[in-house]
C-alpha cells in the first residue's frame, strides 16, 4: 500500500525537456560567440604576421643594400619579397629579380584592394598596395608610406599592415565593420 507521505523521486518529463531546451539555447549561443572570437582572432594574428614579414622585409633590404620588392601573390595568398630590377617613373618595382622570402597567410585569409586603408594615410595611398618597393636609406625606415590589407574569408573582419611617414616602422589595425571609416583600432 502506498503511504500519500511517501516523498517524490526523480524529475518529470516536463521538468527534464525544460532543462534540455536551455541546454540548447544557451550552447548556440556560444557557438555563435565562439566562431566570432575565432575570426576575431585570425584576422588579428594575419595582420601580426604581415606586418612582421613587412618589418623583416625591410630589414633585408637594408642589410643587403639593395632595392627590394614586396609583392601579393598566388591568388592573393601569399607575400613574396624580390630583387627590384627596374622601376617605373614612380619609384614602384616593375622588373623582379630572384625571390629572396616569402610568407603565405593561411587559407582563410586573403589580400585585398578594397575597401580603403585606414584614415591616417594620405588619400594618394589609400588604395591598399599589391607591390610595395623597399630602398634602403641610412636611418630611415626603407617602407615607404603604404598599406597592405587581408580579409578573413567572406567576414567584415579586416587588417591593415600601415606605413605612415611619421613612424618609423610599421603597424597593424584591424576592422570588424567591413573597413569603414572610424571602424579601424590599434592593438
């Protein structure tokens, strides 16, 4: 005979699909957050890891003393440094010579020539480069006044490897709004 006082074991059907329910809410939202923290940072080690290469770059050019050429690449995927062996009436690197590095981003990442490079350029450098020629000068950083940009795959994530002529070397910005104005921020 059951005793009406005997006490209640275990969850109801209801009780149980409830939890479950939150469960799944509350994992699709990390989901979501995870995948943005992740392109978060892939674009941020991308434009880390040009401006690094940018930076050795130029440090090659000045050891060995020689007009040198960085250039995009291989679908966009890939930076390759060069001998400069002629250049057009603006100084840019039209003839290379024997590769002397390169860098390849991973396959997520890909260079690119729009949108605009950040406010801090003048507008005649806007345009992100595809060829950045390097010649070394006696204290002075052989980059000229350029920038490089990556996009995460389809995202409106965005870096910016910069050159301006008041610093002396370079460094990165990302975007996460699709390189609009006033999106850009310094690491």
């Amino acid at each position: 005979m059951l005793n009406a006082c005997s006490g209640k074991r275990g969850f109801t059907l209801v009780e149980a699909l409830v939890v479950v329910a939150i469960m799944g809410i509350l994992s699709g939202i990390g989901v979501a957050s995870l995948r943005n923290a992740v392109a978060n940072s892939r674009i941020k080690d991308a434009g880390i890891n040009v401006t690094a290469f940018m930076q050795r770059a130029a440090n090659e050019a000045t050891r060995l003393n020689e007009r040198l050429a960085v250039k995009v690449e291989n679908s966009n995927k890939t930076l390759k440094l060069y001998k400069c062996n002629t250049v057009d009436d603006n100084g840019i690197c039209t003839g290379f010579g024997d590769a002397v590095d390169e860098m390849s981003l991973e396959s997520s990442n890909v260079f690119v020539t729009t949108p605009n490079c950040p406010e801090e350029l003048p507008d005649a450098q806007k345009t992100p480069a595809t060829v950045v020629t390097l010649v070394p000068k006696i204290g002075v950083s052989p980059i000229p006044t350029s920038c490089i940009m990556v996009r995460y795959g389809t995202t409106d994530r965005y870096a910016a490897s910069i050159k301006v002529s008041t610093k002396f070397s370079m460094y990165y910005k990302l975007s996460y709004e699709s390189g609009a104005a006033g999106s850009w921020f310094e690491f």
